[in-house]
C-alpha cells in the first residue's frame, strides 16, 4: 500500500503542475489515466459502479464526485481532484482541492482550512485512540473556523478493496466508536463548505453539489496506523506534523 501511495502521490503532482486558467477537466483525466498506467497500476474509479473517467474534478460548489467535462478553467476557480490507482491487488486514495490563478479570500480559507482539519485528524490516529477522536478533531477545527463540515460524505477504510470498514466521518464525539489499532488502514478525507448546507445530486446521479456560490474543498489522504502512530501513504506531511512515517 504504501508503494500504491507513491504512484499515486507522483501522479497528482503531474495534474497539480497543469491546472491554469484554460486547461479542462478532461485534460487533467487524461494525465491521470496515462500516469496511472505508464507506472504499471490501473485507474480504481474508472468503470466503478459505472463511474465514466479516472478522476473525479469537482469545481467550486460541487463537492464530490464531478464528471470531467471540457469546459475550461477560469481565474479563481477551485477544484478538487478525486482519484484512487490499484497497485498489485492494493488501493490508495487520495484528493486536493486546488486554486486556479488568484482565488477570493474566503474561498483560500477555506481551502487552507480543509487541509488543516486532514492534519488534525491525522495527529489524533493513535494506535489505542478511538476513531471518533479522528473525526471531532476535524469537526472542531472547521467548525472552528466559522466553516461547515459536510456531513452526506465520509472516509473509508481502504485495502484490497477500494471502501472497507470503517466508515470514518469528518464528524463525532471524542472517546466514541471502533478502537484504532496497529495494521488498520483507511481514507480520512475532511470535506467542507464556506455556509451550511445539504449536498445534492446533480442529474448525473454522480455530481454532488453544496449549492449554487457554496464553495466546497476536500482534502484526503490514505493512512496506517502502526505501532509508532499514523503513517501516511499519500501525499508529503508538512515539516512540523511528526509521525508521518
């Protein structure tokens, strides 16, 4: 899992570096799928459940699970990239939400936020640790931060299928739910928007949207739990998160 988590992390960079004002969804799809299989792993969404492309870009009120279109991107845009790869029978999963040239000041709080709220579940997947203390130091910095967490989505476990046990909300009470411990792997993926609201589906049945002006970011990475704490799988831990393995 944790090579999968490199292929996928390497991949990502390939869609960050082209996200500019003109560039299109479906272009960033395409990099996906051809850095997926030019690493010999193979897309996990395309085909799932009937899912019609490698990633899922989500553009600003749409919080999950955008369809790639050809629209282009415009100056102050924010997207979310959604994608997963398998790797010798093993999953990894991972998102960003990303600017596109010059964003407003609350959609960059928001964004920043969101990543925040990833590293403070992050610290709280301790092996002995119950997953509801993951989940309402998400909550508790977001809310913290006058934002809404979206509460229609949750993480996953994650393994040799694409979503295991437990499911792991971005929502909870401290000291509640499964016991953490050494060996567990999962997607903790915080999701929020700038004001409350309920997600809905698009006519697509995919497209889940927070509401027309209600910008939604995303964050996710895989993780493990080990005997030494959390390790991450994907993505790069900031300098100051400690445990990272």
């Amino acid at each position: 899992m944790a090579e999968a988590g490199r292929l996928l992390t390497e991949v990502m960079g390939e869609m960050e570096r082209a996200v500019r004002v003109g560039a299109t969804p479906r272009e960033l799809d395409r990099i996906g799928h051809d850095g997926i299989v030019a690493r010999g792993a193979k897309p996990a969404q395309l085909g799932y459940q009937g899912y019609p492309a490698t990633i899922c870009l989500s553009r600003n009120e749409v919080v999950v699970h955008g369809i790639p279109d050809d629209v282009p991107f415009q100056e102050g845009d924010v997207i979310t990239v959604d994608f997963a790869l398998i790797h010798r029978g093993f999953y990894a999963d991972m998102a960003r939400t990303f600017a596109v040239g010059r964003i407003s000041d609350e959609a960059e709080h928001l964004v920043r936020t969101t990543e925040e709220a990833f590293w403070k579940g992050f610290a709280e997947a301790q092996p002995g640790k119950r997953l509801g203390d993951v989940s309402a130091a998400v909550q508790h910095h977001i809310e913290g931060q006058g934002l809404w967490v979206v509460r229609e989505f949750v993480g996953h476990g994650i393994g040799t299928s694409f979503h295991e046990d437990p499911q792991v909300p971005n929502y909870g009470k401290a000291g509640r739910g499964p016991q953490l411990r050494p060996g567990m792997t999962f997607a903790l993926e915080p999701m929020a928007s700038l004001r409350a609201g309920n997600a809905s589906f698009l006519k697509d049945g995919w497209t889940a949207t927070m509401g027309r002006g209600n910008l939604a970011a995303q964050y996710e990475n895989t993780i493990a739990i080990t005997e030494a704490g959390p390790r991450l799988l994907t993505g790069i831990a900031p300098a100051a998160v400690s445990g990272a393995a």
